[in-house]
C-alpha cells in the first residue's frame, strides 16, 4: 500500500501543511470564534464631540482629557468659535454630537434636523459684562448701545429680551450685534460695543483686564440659568447606542468631578479655551456658584420655558414637544466623579 514514491511524498507534503496549520492554530489557548469576535467587538471607538471654549460646555474637555487613554470609548473634543459653524457641521453629517445653545437645537428640531437633547452643559456661567467707564446700573440705561450677543437663537438673547420688557425697554431702543465669544472681550476693550452678555470665560477676561464690569450674573436673572445642551443627532443614537450611552455618563461624571474640584479643573481646560489658567480658575470660584455642573438632567420645565420664550420673541415658529426633543435614556442613576489626575 502507497508504494509509490510519488503517492508517498504527496502524502508527505498534505500530513506536513495539516501539522503546520494545526500549529498556527493552537488549540491549547482554547480561544473560541465568539471569543475573537468579542475581542474585535471591544476595539477602541473614538467619537468627536463639538464644543466652543466657553464654560458652559467645560465637561466636554474634560471628559476628552479622562478617555485619552481609554481603552473602551475615547471621545475628542472638537473646537469650534462659532456656533454657525457647529450647526453646519451637524447638518452636513460631519459631527454627530455637540454642545450647543439650547434654543438653537430647538430651531434645528424645528428645521427636520434629527437631533436630541441628551443631558444639559451647565447651570448658570453666563455674564452681563458693560463696559467700564459706563454709568450703566440697570438695561434701561443701556438704551442707544450696541449689545453683543453669541446669537440670537441663544439663551443670553432671550433673557435680555425678556429683561428689555420688565424694565419698559422697546425691542429697538438697544443694538443687538452677534459675535462669536472668544471675540468679544476685544471688542469691548476697542469700544466697538459698550456691553455684552456670553458664557464665561469672556466675561472674566474683561473684568480682570480692567475693560469691562459685572452688570448681572446670569443667576441673578433667571436662577438655575441654562444655555447650552448636549446634542446628539437620532442617527448616533440608533447606529451607537453604547457610544451614546457612555458619552453621557462621562460629561455627567465630569461635571460632578469638576464641581468638586475647581482649581484642577481650569488646570486641565485652559489649554483646551486657549486662555490664561488664571481667568478660568477666577470664574470657577469668584464666586463659587459662578457657574455650577450638577443638576444637569434636562426637565420638561426648564426646557418648556426656554422654548416658550423662544416661540415670544419670534426665534420659533411654532412650539416644539417635549417628547420630540428630549432623550433622557441615557442618563446615569448614579453620578458618581470621574477619577481624574490633573498632574500638577
């Protein structure tokens, strides 16, 4: 049997590549397909997340600066200046979740823009900031000036706005510019507007050179203040649910890191603001209550009244239901602070 020279060595040949991939194989590590399929499952996902160098949306280079070396989800936080340019992107499928103002997010859902609001930014952190040689004590005496505003689908609008009409101010007696934040600090100090009011650090950075003075604090006008929401598009949620999931675990837990560690926290996100340490750490403890990252679910409350005034002053056209526009599955029940090692 097999005395053939010929059959022999062909069966030499098909008994060593059958030992060769036997070996390549290794058995022994008793490594199963649906082990392999797990591992490849729990790659690494990166996720961008927009965001401007404004306090009310620190938790997003936070939790940028936390997941830089996770191994799960890594989530970077893409600087924008400008929040024209954030809706552009969204738009264009570009960035899929965002910080933004929350009246803004409202007039995108308004538009067929499929997004969510998933968890708030923030509460409080906005400043009226007039300039200094101004005698200006109340909004009646800004009457005639040029107002610098991030946007008129902003929240800091609609709260002058309904200032305006508390203190008998007419919708054309004050001039309302926009201007992207990091902007207007310069413009105050070159005299091109006389006061504005926007999401700190800009409003520090003319307080502390010497430029401009506190008018209102936001918390001062309308407590618990909010501007600025997180904002995922449907298409996340229904493509990455999980990506979502941990997303909004992470700026929960950030915040409730940063609330309880200041100082650490202007540490780690200047560089992202691209602003002097100094002036974030000013504005997370001058006062304390400045600006605040608890609290931060979104309620049917706080966001029918947002859009309520929204629907007054004409940003709206029609109001916008609560179901359509909030996603609260997400959600921790348990908030717990990021371990975070600011270095030092």
């Amino acid at each position: 049997m097999f005395r053939s020279p010929i059959t022999r060595w062909i069966l030499g040949v098909l008994v060593f590549v059958a030992a060769l991939g036997f070996l390549r194989l290794k058995p022994w590590h008793h490594r199963s397909v649906k082990e392999m399929l797990s591992g490849s499952q729990r790659a690494r996902e990166e996720l961008k997340v927009g965001y401007l160098p404004v306090t009310c949306h620190l938790t997003c280079p936070v939790t940028d600066f936390a997941t830089r070396t996770s191994p799960t989800n890594r989530f970077e936080a893409q600087r924008f200046t400008d929040f024209p340019t954030v809706v552009e992107s969204v738009k264009g499928g570009r960035l899929d979740a965002t910080f933004m103002i929350a009246p803004l997010a409202m007039k995108l859902r308004e538009q067929g823009v499929p997004v969510k609001i998933v968890y708030l930014g923030h509460r409080d952190g906005s400043t009226v900031i007039v300039r200094k040689d101004l005698p200006a004590q109340s909004l009646r005496d800004l009457r005639g000036k040029t107002f610098a505003i991030p946007s008129k689908y902003s929240n800091q609008y609609l709260v002058i706005r309904k200032l305006m009409d508390d203190q008998g101010v007419k919708p054309d007696e004050i001039r309302f510019v926009e201007l992207p934040p990091p902007d207007m600090p310069g413009a105050l100090a070159a005299r091109a507007i006389d006061a504005y009011f926007v999401g700190e650090p800009h409003a520090a950075k003319a307080e502390l050179d010497g430029s401009g003075r506190v008018l209102y604090h936001a918390k001062d006008i309308w407590p618990h203040f909010i501007s600025c929401v997180l904002v995922v598009t449907e298409k996340l949620i229904h493509d990455r649910p999980e990506v979502v999931r941990d997303l909004v675990r992470g700026i929960a837990e950030s915040g409730e890191w940063a609330d309880g560690h200041r100082l650490e926290a202007a540490k780690v996100v200047a560089p992202y603001f691209r602003q002097d340490e100094k002036v974030v750490r000013y504005v997370l403890t001058q006062p304390p209550d400045r600006v605040s990252y608890r609290m931060l679910t979104p309620t049917d409350e706080d966001l029918q009244k947002i859009n309520d005034m929204a629907v007054k002053v004409g940003i709206l056209e029609r109001p916008i239901a609560m179901r359509d526009l909030i996603d609260r599955q997400f959600i921790p029940a348990d908030i717990r602070p990021l371990n975070i090692d600011a270095g030092n």
